[in-house]
C-alpha cells in the first residue's frame, strides 16, 4: 500500500504523497491504529483495508495499552513522580520493565487515578 516502514520504531509504518500528506499507522498485535494529515488519506485507507481484511472500525481511539484519559480525578503528581523515577532508575537493573515503565513515564505532567493505577501494578510485579 506505499507505507514505509521506520528505522526507529518497527511497528510504525509512513506513507508520504507529494502534496506532503502524509498517514501514521501503528500496529499492535491485532490493533492498528491510525492518523492522517488529510481526511482523504484516512479515508481511502479505512476503505482499503475493509476491503482486503475482515476487520471492525472502533471509531476514534479512547483507550490503548491499558491506559485511558476518561475524565477521572487526578493523583498526586509528587507521589506519581517520584514513583516513576525511581522505577526509571531500577530498570537499569531491571530490562523488563522498561517498557512498562516508559508508558507510565509519558503522563508525568497530566496524570488521573488510572496512571496511578498502572504504576501499581507495576510494583506489584515486582514484590
């Protein structure tokens, strides 16, 4: 379909028009997730791929990799950041986390009861 895979990231995929459109698409797993610089390229492949797989269209996306922005009350950001850095500082030691942990690192500024949450489990993980 034109998309060009990035060097950075493997499961991040470009398609450029020379009118500098360009679309995003992510995939994982089974969910791909997608976005456009114009509405006809988001729609063309919309149709394209419900053409070629059997596939249903959720609509915007709401909530992704467990964690969502739902309007919830806010945590507190001190605790929320302290206990982000120090999971930042154990993965050096611990690589399994590293992911987990960049996830919840990303709502440092803007965070809910939910990323909270996240961050929970991961310590339970690791008791």
């Amino acid at each position: 379909m034109g998309f060009v895979q990035s060097k950075n990231e493997p499961t991040v995929y470009k398609k450029v028009r020379r009118n500098s459109d360009s679309l995003l698409l992510c995939i994982y797993v089974d969910d791909i997730i997608y976005m456009g610089s114009s509405q006809d390229m988001l729609s063309d492949f919309k149709e394209e791929m419900l053409k070629t797989f059997e596939m249903s269209d959720m609509g915007p996306i709401k909530y992704f990799l467990g964690l969502e922005d739902d309007g919830s009350e806010n945590a507190d950001p001190t605790r929320y950041r302290r206990l982000v850095g120090s999971l930042l500082y154990l993965t050096h030691t611990r690589p399994n986390l590293v992911y987990a942990v960049g996830i919840v690192s990303r709502f440092m500024q803007s965070l809910i009861s939910h990323h909270m949450g996240a961050v929970k489990r991961i310590l339970h993980y690791l008791s």
